[in-house]
C-alpha cells in the first residue's frame, strides 16, 4: 500500500498493491472467513467491526478488509475497485502524478510527453 494520487477521487488516497486487492476482492466475494483468516495472520484480536454500513451490506467485509490494510475507513466500495496501484502507470518524472493507465504515453496532468506523440 502507498499513498498516490487517484485521478477518479482527485485527491491521494491509499492504493493497494495487487496482493491487497486479491484480498479485499477474495473478502467481497467470500465473506467473513477471509477477513477473520486475515486479522488470525496479523494477530489483530481485538478488532472492532463496523458498526453501521453506509452503502449496501454485500459490500461489508470488502469495507471490513480495506480498513484492515490501510486503517481508514472508506464507505465507497467502488472506491476502493480502483484503488489498484497496477491499474494506474509510473508517476509523471515532471508533476509526480501518475499516468492514467499503464499504457499512458503522456501525463494527463500536466502534459508531460505529449511531444512525442505523433
């Protein structure tokens, strides 16, 4: 997990290397023994589950393991579906922000490369 900039929330946020992703996806999809399988492995005991979901209780243990990773809490799930380090490309050498996509030729940003383009 490293802080980037995030150009759907345009702000930085805490995005998850692929590892950490698979595990928040593994915890949307199968539930409660993923996220209790996680807080055993980093010996969380106390751990104190949400009280109050703000979006759709599919969604919980996807919030439940993101919490776990970063220590904040994020009510967007879709949020976090983009929060993919690999989904975006290098950082921008001249604004530091990163292309949008890892095929990106140029920064979106700033403008960074676009001289090269044909």
């Amino acid at each position: 997990m490293e802080n980037k900039f995030c150009w759907r929330c345009n702000g930085e946020v805490k995005m998850l290397n692929d590892e950490e992703f698979e595990l928040c996806r593994n915890a949307w999809f199968h539930g409660k023994q993923v996220v209790d399988s996680e807080l055993k492995k980093r010996n969380i005991e106390n751990y104190i589950w949400l009280e109050e979901i703000e979006t759709f209780e599919q969604y919980r243990y996807l919030l439940e393991m993101y919490q776990i990773i970063t220590g904040e809490y994020e009510p967007n799930p879709l949020a976090i579906m983009h929060h993919q380090i690999s989904q975006f490309g290098k950082d921008c050498p001249n604004c530091g922000k990163p292309f949008r996509t890892p095929k990106a030729r140029y920064c979106a940003s700033c403008g960074f490369g676009k001289e090269n383009l044909s």
